[in-house]
C-alpha cells in the first residue's frame, strides 16, 4: 500500500475539504431532551450536547476531541 500514498494522502484531504468548517446536526428530541453533533473548526471529532426541552442553553454531553486527544485511532460506539 506504500506505493498508493500519494493518492490515500490526496483523497484523505479531499474529503476533509467537503466537510463545512462548522457543522451543527439537526436536533432530535428523545426522553425529554434534544440531542444534536456539533464538528468544531479544526477538530475531527464531533462534540455531543443536549438541551432540556423548553430551556435555551445546550449542556456538554461528551467532546470526542477530548477523550481522543492522546490515542492514535478512536471511536465510540454505541451513543445513541
């Protein structure tokens, strides 16, 4: 695969392109509470937040930039 570099190397930072900068999901409402995935400027992993329906201020869930700061690959499974 060594020798297909260039072209992983290419197709890697063309995704990363075609991301927006910052990037908010829809919310979705499950047990009282809207969820939403919000992708900071410059971090590749998104952050998770809620909000209590009827109130304004969204409450940090998990910041997966956080927990995979010191590790080579990360993932989380099973959120929702």
């Amino acid at each position: 695969m060594s020798s297909q570099r260039s072209l992983q190397d290419r197709v890697l930072k063309e995704i990363i392109d075609r991301i927006p900068p910052k990037e908010v999901s829809a919310p979705y409402i499950k047990n009282g509470y809207r969820y939403r995935q919000v992708y900071e400027p410059g971090r590749e992993y998104a952050i998770y937040q809620r909000q209590p329906l009827g109130e304004e201020t969204w409450s940090l869930l998990i910041d997966e930039n956080k927990r995979a700061a010191h590790s080579e690959f990360y993932t989380l499974g099973g959120s929702t």
